[in-house]
C-alpha cells in the first residue's frame, strides 16, 4: 500500500525555482529549514525506506533509520543522495560535516550528501521504472533542496534537470570514530550517485549553514587525490576525516569519471542503472551497539554470480534472500540464545532469547512458590497410564509423551482409564504430524513430499506397524517419527470409535497442513478469515476430536459437540446441524491464538508467520512483518529499558506500532473466551475438566503476560514457573478457582486500559480489549466469589485450629506453673 502510494503520486515539474513554488502551493507539504535544529530534523524528516533491490517499502524517521542498536545493528536501509558538484574549470566542491551532525561530523565528504523524503510535495520518492530509465526526479529534487539547506545556495542558481545519474551504491557503516565501539549511530544507504557542472560564467552564491557544514573547498582531481591517501602531508593535515561513503565512491567511482569529465557528462558511457555496486566499508566502521560485521562484499559476489548464471529473477531471489538473513540474525543475536537449544527442538525455538523470571523475582512470590513446592512434592494429578506400560509399546508411548508434551504429560495420565490412552495416542499422532510440518530444512527443494506426506500421513502412516521416518525433526519429536511404529501398534488396540475419530481428524489436519505447508507464509497469513482457518487447522479440528472422543467414551454428553456464540464457516450451519462442533473449535482457536501471539518472533524467524496481514499492515510503516522485531517499532528505550547510550539514542523517535498490531490481535483472542467458559461448562466428568481447563487457564495468563510488552518482539514470553503452578492447582480446586483466575487475569488488562497505561488505550482497540474484559469477568464474577469465600472459610479454619493449638500450649503450660507453685 505504501508503494502504490508513493508511486501513484505523478512527478510535477520541480526544476526550476517557479516550478518548485508553485508546485508547493498547489500541493503543500513544503519543506521548511526555519528554527529547526538538528534534533527537529532526524524526528521530522521521513526517510524513505528501500529493500536491497532498491525498492520502496516504507519511509521512518532519520532517528529511527540511523540507530545501529541490538535488534537493527545496521540500522534501516534507506535511501539517499550524494552530489558531486564540479565548476567549469573541473574542479570539485567538497565540504566538511558541521561539528553538530549526529552522525560523522567533522568529515570532508562530497558537495552534499543526504536523503530523499516520504511526503514531500515535489515528490522525491522515484519508482523502480524511473530509476530504470536513469531520468528519475526525486532525488534530484532532493538535492536542490538541501543543496539550499546546507550551502545556502538558491534554488534558482540550480534546475534539477542538470544533474546527472551516474549509478547506485550501497553501503553501511557504525559511526566508531565519533561515538566509539559501541555507537549507536550509523549509515546504511543505497546511495545514488549524481554529478552537477557550472557552466562557464555561471557562479554560486554560497552560504554555509553553520549547524550543516563547518567548511568548503574547490579542489582538483590530483589535490584531493593527495589529500585523502597522504601523499601531501600538508593537504592531509587540514582534511585528516572522510566520509566512508566518500571514501568508497572517490576509489571506485569518482576518479574515472573525473578523468573523463566531458564524456562523463555528455555521453551514457558511465552510467549504470541496473547495478546497486555493494561494499563494507573499512573494518574501523565495523560494529556499534549492534555488534555488526561484514556482510555486503560476500554478497556482491553471489549476487553478481547469480545475475551472470541465472539472470535477473534468480539475483532478485539471492539479495533479498540475503537481507532477511541479515535482518534475522540481527533480531536473534540482540541477546542470550540458550546453547544447544536448537538441538532439543525443531524451528526457531533456542535461536531466539527466551525472557525468563529471575530467581530473586520468583522467590518474591511466596504463593508461588509454595504452589510449586506442593505440585512438585504432593502428586496432585494421577497417573493412569501407567497401569498399562507392561506393554513395551505403551510404555514407549509414555516415555514419549513426558519427552515431547514435558509438563502436559501429567494432564493426559491423570484422564480416565482407556481415555488417557485415547488422548495419549491422539496427542503422540498429531505431534508427530506436528513435527513433518515445522521441518523446515529435510524437505527443502522437495515441498511436493512434504505435502504428500503430510496429506497422507493417516492412511499411510497410521496404519503401518512397522513405520519409521527418518531425517526429520529434531531432538525427542526426530525419535517419535523415527520409532513411530510403536505408536500404531497402540492405535490398533483402541476401541473402533477412537480409531475412527483419530483417524479422520488425523487426514484432515494432514490436508489443512499441506494446504498451508505450499503457501508463502514469510509475511503472515493474508487476511483474518486466512488466520481463523489455519487455526482451525491445527487446533480447532484438536478440539473437534477431544470432544468427540469424550463423547464416543460415553464420559461426556452431545452438549459438548454443540455451537457457541461464535459461528465459524469451517463449522456446519448450526440451525441444520446442532451438533456442528462450533464450541469445540472456538476452544481450539483461543489456544492457538494464543501460541501465534506469543511465537511472532520464533516463526517469522523460520519463514512461518501466522499474523493475518489485513491486521498487521494497518499499523506497520513498511511492507514487512519484521519491521515489529525492530526496537524502534515497539517502544524500546521508553517501553523496553535499554542499557547505556544505545538506550538513550533509541528512545528518540521511537515507534510503538508493533504494541498497537499486539494489542488488536490480543482483543481478537480475548473475544473467543467466553465461548471457551461455555465448553468448560458443559464438561461434567472432573478429570476431562482439569484436562481442557489447565490449557485454557495457562493460555489465558500467557496471552495477559504478552499483552502491550514488548518484550514479545525480542524473544519468547514465558509465564513464571511458580504460577503455572498455582494455575494447575486451581484447576484441580475446581470450577470455582478457574473462573477466579480468568476474572483476576481479565481485571489486569482492563486495568491497564482503562489508567491508559496501555498502547492503544483511548481508540478502539482499547474499546474491544475493554467490552471483551467486561464480558469474561461478567461471566466469571459469581463464580469467583465463591472461590474467595471457600479460601476465606479455609483461612479461617486454618486460623481457627493454630488459635486452639496456641490455646492449648498456653493452657498447658499454665497448668504446669500452676502445679510447680503449689
């Protein structure tokens, strides 16, 4: 939307001075230098932000764009400009940075050097098919304008239809010599070169703007050759600092077509618009706060690798492959990535932070931790499953369960008999289904298999005793598939209803996935209907199948299999058929929201994003979902501290798009929990209740504890230890206590709404985070009474019966002083 915005708008005919005022007052938006100080600039001024083709994608603040911090440690590519300016006579105006610029001041560099901006009324931003034809306008009209700004020279001195395109160069550097190791200032720029010449008899009148430039110079082709290598120590005193992009276009660029000034200027024999020449600049600009490294010269090589072997399509593909590695190493290296992670579980998980609760914090929370003390030593849930493990394959299927659910295991061993082993086979099924779709790298250049696979892992894979898959997944999910066999041996044993059910959700999921495993997800799901169905998907049709288990058990009633108040199209139409599972799925779907809320960061890593993109695109400012991982998307230095100057430099035109996307998607998982309290509801056996309201409690809890923090957009958001344990024991309290948890869990988000606290507080995403709040504590509120008045009847039991101890020792006591007296 961004770039048929800004390439909707027509070019004007900005060259001259009239041209340009009249332009102005008939669009406005008219740049304006008047009492602006440095600091105004880098907040006003939209830098127009490009992918590495060179391609419009966005536009963010000069702040912003420059800030090389963890989580950017190159900053935000952008565009920009850098004339040469020569006289007739061929000499080169150069000038040296103001000791005030933000970034490399004090540098000799090129006549002027600065960025085209969104917005401007003489539009700068140009097209990829004007650049092409190398007679692109916006940046020429960039560089009068700040050719006035920085030099004082008059827009009627200088036509824009005189400069000329030379070709594109993209480069980065930190600024180390003005900020040191550590700076958090920097350039990343695909910069476009253009040269100016005087005519003969035609003079400049030039003002230097003290806050811009400090200095300026007419030098020859040979003097600023002795200058910049040395060669004439006292040129080198007077100019010791360059630009590293100047450093880069005089070596490379420069010095030939200034020996060549005429054809240079006359002829097309130089100019290239199809490359972007890429370079790293010199190792002293290597690193910053982001702790950056060489990137680009590697890249030019593939790159011109790929374009001479493959053409243009397959360069594309290279280089902007290229950036999202870069730009993903980026986000997961802004801090500690847990050692051998990766080998434990397929994805992203290990290659992204986790944000763990300290140990001092937890211990803070007695409740907590006595919670945890008495989950971990009091055996609160039974083990059912246990009963059957004399067979070696229930006891494989058991082994594997703890290994792949970890803390779930507990939950399904503690069902019924016969349904623990129901639900323990339905759970080891689809986890292994779950592990052929998330690899990401044995199927690579072989997506048809992974999708026959996956479509046919029901009927092929089910039914085979001695099935085993090797090469695929990771860690415990890899040992399930390959010894897979053990787990269809178990599924031949159940009762002819549960192999149906399993059977049927099984081939179903397989097809949803391979619908889903062929289409690009590296940007989100297209739209919310998109978002719902994969949902459904993968956790809707779960709670289809526990439910239908729980029926054919004969251990709940068709109630549970009827329509909730929201009305799905992947579910029948609940007036011809009552029993259309529409419960079931909004169960299902709450938990699933939940778990792509909190993984943005894990599954854009991996190229598997779900964020329906009719969501996220109304807040982000570029045409990537990454954009949110950024720190100067989610308020970093003003909602996320950051230590040291980094912290302070990042705060500055700081962004918080990415809480506001959170916060809706948020709303939009919220709404579906009353429908979740209704299927609980309808649940009468005690287990099967402890079973879906554990999931659903703790689901509840991490969707509160991803809620406006922005510390989801830098790793993995976890709930304390200490209250997933208070949690479960809540839900074995009963119904009672899990209504008190959802009603506390709501009353802290509408808290936050209603102080303002929150991002998006007064608009109508705090509108919808509010009335879907009021509606889950309306619904939970008489219930969780009863919960404190059952704990305050406890407590006073409890105090009751330490008073008559206390009484009786007293009581004791006295007797005895009593004796001993007398």
């Amino acid at each position: 939307a961004v770039l048929a915005q800004a390439i909707s708008q027509r070019p004007r005919a900005c060259g001259s001075a009239a041209a340009m005022q009249s332009a102005q007052a008939e669009e406005g938006a008219v740049w304006k230098a008047d009492g602006m100080s440095q600091d105004d600039f880098m907040l006003k001024d939209e830098c127009i932000v490009v992918n590495y083709m060179d391609e419009v994608v966005g536009h963010d603040n000069k702040y912003n764009c420059h800030k090389f911090v963890p989580g950017q440690p190159r900053g935000i590519l952008h565009r920009a400009f850098s004339v040469m300016l020569f006289d007739a006579e061929g000499r080169l105006l150069i000038q040296q940075r103001a000791a005030s610029k933000i970034t490399f001041p004090n540098v000799w560099t090129n006549t002027c050097c600065s960025h085209p901006l969104h917005g401007m009324s003489c539009r700068e931003v140009d097209s990829p098919q004007e650049i092409a034809k190398g007679d692109h306008m916006g940046v020429k009209y960039a560089a009068v304008r700040k050719l006035r700004h920085e030099l004082g020279i008059p827009a009627s001195e200088l036509h824009a239809s005189r400069f000329k395109f030379m070709t594109r160069v993209h480069y980065w550097a930190a600024d180390t010599g003005t900020h040191g190791s550590d700076a958090p200032w920097g350039e990343h720029e695909i910069d476009h070169l253009l040269l100016y010449r005087l005519k003969p008899g035609e003079v400049l009148n030039i003002s230097e703007h003290p806050e811009e430039v400090r200095a300026v110079r007419w030098v020859s082709r040979e003097d600023l050759r002795k200058a910049m290598d040395g060669s004439d120590s006292g040129l080198a005193a007077e100019m010791p600092l360059w630009s590293p992009w100047f450093r880069i276009i005089a070596s490379r660029f420069l010095d030939l077509w200034w020996a060549d000034l005429d054809v240079a200027f006359s002829t097309s024999k130089y100019v290239d618009t199809k490359a972007i020449h890429r370079f790293d600049t010199a190792e002293e600009h290597h690193g910053g706060a982001g702790r950056a490294g060489p990137f680009l010269s590697d890249l030019a090589g593939a790159e011109s690798t790929a374009w001479k072997e493959s053409g243009d399509a397959k360069r594309r593909k290279v280089v902007l492959d290229a950036q999202r590695d870069d730009q993903k190493l980026g986000f997961m290296n802004r801090g500690k990535i847990a050692s051998g992670a990766s080998s434990v579980k397929q994805g992203a998980y290990g290659k992204v932070p986790t944000h763990s609760t300290s140990k001092m914090d937890q211990l803070m929370r007695p409740l907590e931790v006595a919670a945890a003390l008495r989950f971990k030593f009091f055996g609160l849930l039974e083990n059912n499953l246990k009963k059957a493990c004399d067979d070696p394959d229930i006891a494989f299927c058991d082994d594997m369960l703890k290994k792949v659910s970890r803390s779930f295991a507990a939950v399904i061993q503690q069902l019924p008999d016969g349904m623990c082993l129901d639900i323990a086979i339905f759970y080891l099924v689809l986890r292994a289904l779950d592990t052929v779709e998330d690899d990401m790298t044995f199927y690579i250049g072989r997506e048809h298999e992974k999708e026959a696979e996956l479509r046919t892992f029901g009927a092929k894979r089910l039914t085979d005793i001695a099935c085993s898959i090797k090469g695929v997944g990771e860690g415990d999910e890899r040992t399930l598939v390959e010894k897979f066999g053990g787990v269809s041996r178990v599924f031949k044993t159940l009762p002819k209803k549960s192999q149906d059910v399993i059977m049927d959700i099984t081939e179903q999921m397989g097809a949803g996935m391979a619908e889903y495993a062929a289409a690009d997800l590296g940007q989100g799901t297209v739209d919310k209907a998109a978002y719902d169905r994969y949902c459904h998907m993968v956790a809707g049709l779960v709670g289809e199948g526990l439910s239908r288990l729980f029926v054919a058990r004969g251990l709940e009633s068709e109630a549970l299999l009827g329509q909730g108040e929201h009305v799905w199209p992947f579910c029948a139409d609940p007036n011809k058929q009552p029993s259309n599972l529409g419960l079931a799925n909004s169960m299902g779907l709450f938990l699933q929201k939940c778990n792509i809320i909190r993984d943005y960061l894990e599954d854009y890593v991996d190229g598997r994003a779900f964020w329906p993109q009719t969501i996220w695109k109304k807040h982000a400012i570029t045409g990537d979902l990454g954009e949110f991982a950024r720190p100067t998307a989610h308020g970093a230095g003003v909602r996320l501290p950051m230590k040291g100057e980094g912290g302070k430099v990042v705060a500055k035109g700081v962004g918080t798009q990415a809480l506001m996307c959170l916060n809706e998607l948020v709303a939009d998982a919220l709404e579906l929990v009353p429908d979740s309290l209704e299927y609980l509801e309808r649940l009468h056996t005690p287990s099967i209740y402890r079973f879906c309201a554990i999931p659903q409690v703790m689901a509840m809890a991490t969707l509160v504890a991803c809620f406006d923090n922005p510390k989801l957009f830098t790793g993995v958001v976890k709930i304390r230890k200490g209250l997933t344990a208070r949690l479960i024991i809540g839900t074995v309290d009963g119904p009672d206590a899990v209504h008190w948890w959802f009603t506390q869990l709501a009353k802290e988000v509408s808290k936050s709404v209603a102080s303002g606290s929150c991002v998006g507080a007064g608009g109508e995403i705090g509108q919808r985070l509010a009335v879907a709040c009021q509606r889950i504590e309306d619904r939970t509120r008489a219930r969780a009474r009863l919960c404190e008045r059952q704990r305050m009847c406890k407590a006073l039991a409890a105090f009751g019966t330490v008073a008559l101890a206390a009484a009786a020792v007293v009581g004791i006591q006295q007797g005895r002083l009593g004796r001993a007296l007398r």
